[in-house]
C-alpha cells in the first residue's frame, strides 16, 4: 500500500480471492465470454474454481460398483478394481462408480467395456466379466430402530464375452488376410 | 527522498494502516516451512500408498482404456497422454514414460520437502499433480483438489525461506519479510473461504439439522469403516455432530482469527479432520487438512523477541526496528 508493487500485489491477491470466492459458490465463469473462459482457466490451473460441497448429497444413496468374474466351470467371483494394497486406493477405485450416475448411455457402457477389459488381462481365467452398479440407499435412523435393512437395487449392469483367441495367436504367428 | 511522515488519525487512515500491518508487516516464514514440509511429506506418503496401481490408473491398457480417460474431468490442462507424447519421439514407451513421470513427481515432492531449489520443486510437483489428476478424473477427491490448490501457491509464496536446503546454501537473511506475511494471509484467507463455503451449503440440507447426515455417511459402503449402527438408537449423539460440524465450519472465518478464540477452533478443526479421518476411512483428506490448519494458524508467523532484536541487528532487550512505534506487529497472528 505503501508502494507500486504493494498496490499491485495487493489487486492481485484480491482477484485471486475473488475468484476463489466465486468458485466456492458454484458461480461458473466458463460461458461468461472470453475472459471468462479465461478466469475459469485459471481457476482450473490454480485451484481457485474448487467447488468445497463435500458430505452436501440430497440423495440418501450410494452407488456401488463390483465386477464378477465368471471362468469356464461358471463360477462367478466378485472381484476388486484395485490391487487391494491400500486403502486409500480402494476408495479412489470404488469412486468409479460415481461416473455411471453421470456419464451419457454411450459413454457409460464404454467405461463397462474399458474395466471389463482389465479384469480379463488380469484375469486370464474369466471367459465373462460382468459389471455391476448398485444403488445402495441407506436408511434414516428411526428406519434402522424399526429394524429397517438398507435397500439395494440394481442400477446398471453389462456382460461382457472374453473373444475368442486369435488365428494367429493360435498357430503362434501371423496370419495375413 | 521521503516524504515526511504526517500525524494522519482519520479513521480512513487508521483502517489502512491496520490493513497494512495485517497484509504486510513482516512476518517469518516458519508457518510456510511447515506447510511445505507437510504438504510434501503427505503427498509423498500417498503415492507411496498408491504406487502399485499408478499403471492400472493411468496407462491406456488401464481401468481407463485408450482415450477414455479423457471423456472424464475438464478439457483444460495436462494429460499423461500429452507428455507422452513429448517423449515418445525420444522412443521411450508408455510404461517407462509413466514411470517417469512417477519418479519425476516422487523427486520434486522430496525437492519440495527439503528446501532445495524450492519454486522449481513447487512448480514440476504442481504440474505433475495437476497432469495426475485430469488424467484419472474419477479416482480423485477432495484431497486432490486441496494439495494442487497449495501446491499451486507454494510457487509463489516464499515457502523456501525457512528451514530449506536453498536457506542453508544461500545463507540468505532469515529476517521476517513482507512477502512471507501476504502469502500467508491470502493462503489463511482461502481456507476462511473454503470452510465458510462448505458450511454454509450444508446448512441448506436438512440431513445436516437433524444429524441424518452423518448417520447415513457412516452406513455408506465407500466410508463405512466401523458398525455405527448404534448412534440411530442415540439420535442426539449424531444431531450433535452435525451441528458441531456446522458451527466449527461457518464460524472458522471468524474465530479462527483472534488469538483467544483460535486456542478453541483449532483444536476442534483437527479434531473434525481426525474424526473423518479415523471415521469415514479418509486418512489423507484428514491429514492434509491438519497439516494446512497446523501450519497456517497454528505456528506463529511473528519473530520471537530475541530473534527480533538479532534481525533488527540490535542486542536483545534493545530496541529493534520491529518494535518502534508506528510498526506495530500483527496481532491476528
């Protein structure tokens, strides 16, 4: 305040803050013209666009993801998407099934496709994959003290073939043609 | 030539000058020290959790196959794919790549944690983090979203002054500088700002009133960590919660602040974080929020008397250039 710089700084500091302000409260600057797209940018760059609604769901569910693997003999094995060496993965993994909810029909049933391919690399043995999203909704408190049981019901789920092995891999060498 | 300093006792005077001191009366950079070594300690305690599924995450033979991980998250901003792509004229394939930008980012965060070239650590842990996250969007979570926001500042911000290698080497002057106190401020400020947001959209949401919320978050397969069934036959218990969440979170911008106050909130703001923490299975949420709440509120910025009096270049107990009248110290912090 006392000098240029400071003056500066300080202009600059109060924009950022605006902007985090601003982010905070949902406002979207993308479709506000250039500069908003440009703001909006920035606040991907810097973090100052976070939104902070954690734990504001009105949905009192949940949806769930598991993935079974079924081999030749037809036994069916639920399977985990991580390795299962941490928690801390688990959860990020088990947020997947977040994008079911949002993502167009198209889009969803790639993402089915695209995990229901790593569970056969993974999984030599799966001759079907099958993705399942549930939605588990839970129950309010005087539901539980009535003995009310949390509520599961199937949201979306996918089958998926492993493809039959390849001429060539067969006769262990390329095929043309 | 200066200009002579006039006796202003307007009101508008008093308010800038207390403005002044509250951006930029100069302050040490211990608090920022600490927020850099923890910032980077947690990070890298995360991905050393996390680094036997970094392939499965982020390859195009992952969870995420061939381009599908860009259907998720913003358009704007890096991708592994677009670093890829830099390397691959170097012939350097996609597992050896990722394991380059893995080793690339373990090294900045230990840069960062050090001390040593500081910003450039700052900056390549940053990228690298942001790059991270656009390129698995649905694997993140508010963690995420909290270490870039810092990383991001800790660019900017003299987080290196203190307690670094780049201090040690350079052996540059530790005196409090106005630079450490605005960078401070505005980090402290946003946290005010993100609390106040999260408190005030839960009050919206009647689950927050009546303590369904945490009843419910603690039954939900992603969080549930324990059998909390039992709070549904203590409803206050759980009302309670709620409504402690709420004040702590809607009044952190305020009492977070004056010193008497701050010995009540911050406490109670760890405790909250430990509680999600131990609770809801969110250990790295938890952490790093008590490393920023540690760090930004509960180590003092100001110059400790003796330490005063040495970078003033007076003995102790004489008069220093940071107690002569008309430069007050911060009282916030």
């Amino acid at each position: 305040m006392r000098s240029t710089p400071r003056r500066w700084l300080l202009v600059l500091a109060a924009a950022h803050l605006l902007l985090v302000t601003l982010g905070a409260a949902g406002v979207e600057l993308r479709d506000v013209g250039p500069i908003g797209r440009l703001l909006y940018h920035y606040g991907l760059a810097s973090g100052a666009g976070c939104g902070y609604n954690f734990f504001t769901s009105r949905d009192h569910g949940q949806l769930v993801l598991h993935v079974d693997v079924i081999d030749a003999e037809g036994r069916r094995t639920t399977r985990s998407l991580g390795t299962g060496a941490s928690h801390e993965a688990d959860l990020r993994v088990a947020h997947i099934a977040g994008e079911f909810e949002t993502a167009d029909p198209e889009l969803r049933r790639e993402l089915a496709k695209s995990l229901a391919a790593k569970m056969f690399d993974r999984h030599p043995e799966a001759r079907e994959v099958v993705v399942r999203v549930e939605y588990f909704v839970a129950v309010l408190m005087a539901e539980h003290r009535s003995g009310r049981e949390p509520q599961v019901t199937r949201f979306y789920d996918a089958r998926f073939r492993q493809p039959p092995p390849r001429l060539e891999a067969r006769h262990g060498s390329a095929h043309p043609g | 030539m200066e200009a002579p300093i006039q006796d202003d006792s307007s009101p508008r005077a008093g308010v800038r000058r207390a403005l002044d001191v509250f951006l930029f009366a100069p302050a040490t950079a211990r608090p920022l020290a600490a927020l850099r070594i923890g910032l980077a300690s947690v990070l890298l305690v995360q991905a050393a959790v996390v680094q036997a599924e970094f392939l499965d995450w982020f390859s195009r033979d992952g969870l995420f196959q061939a381009d599908l991980a860009r259907a998720f998250g913003p358009f704007f901003g890096p991708r592994t794919g677009d670093l890829l792509a830099w390397l691959s004229p170097l012939g350097i394939g996609e597992a050896t790549g990722l394991r380059a930008i893995g080793a690339a980012y373990v090294v900045a965060l230990v840069m960062l944690g050090l001390g040593l070239f500081t910003r450039a650590a700052a900056a390549l842990a940053w990228f690298l983090h942001w790059t991270l996250m656009n390129s698995a969007a649905p694997l993140m979570y508010g963690v995420d979203s909290y270490a870039h926001i810092f990383l991001f500042y800790a660019i900017w911000v003299p987080v290196g002054r203190a307690a670094s290698l780049d201090a040690l080497i350079s052996g540059a002057s530790r005196a409090p500088t106005a630079g450490a106190r605005i960078g401070l401020r505005i980090m402290q400020i946003h946290l005010c700002i993100s609390y106040f947001a999260s408190g005030v959209e839960k009050a919206t949401y009647i689950d927050w009133w009546n303590g369904e919320l945490i009843f419910r978050a603690l039954s939900l397969p992603d969080y549930r960590r324990f059998d909390m069934s039992w709070l549904a036959h203590y409803p206050a218990i759980s009302q309670l919660a709620c409504w402690a969440t709420l004040a702590i979170e809607i009044g952190y911008c305020v009492f977070i602040w004056p010193r008497r106050t701050r010995r009540l909130w911050l406490p109670a703001i760890l405790s909250l974080h430990l509680g999600i923490a131990v609770f809801l299975g969110l250990h790295f949420f938890g952490a790093i929020m008590c490393v920023l709440n540690f760090a930004l509120f509960g180590i003092s910025p100001e110059p400790r008397p003796d330490q005063a009096a040495f970078f003033a270049g007076t003995a102790p107990g004489e008069s220093s250039t940071l107690t002569q009248p008309g430069m007050r110290r911060s009282k916030a912090l």
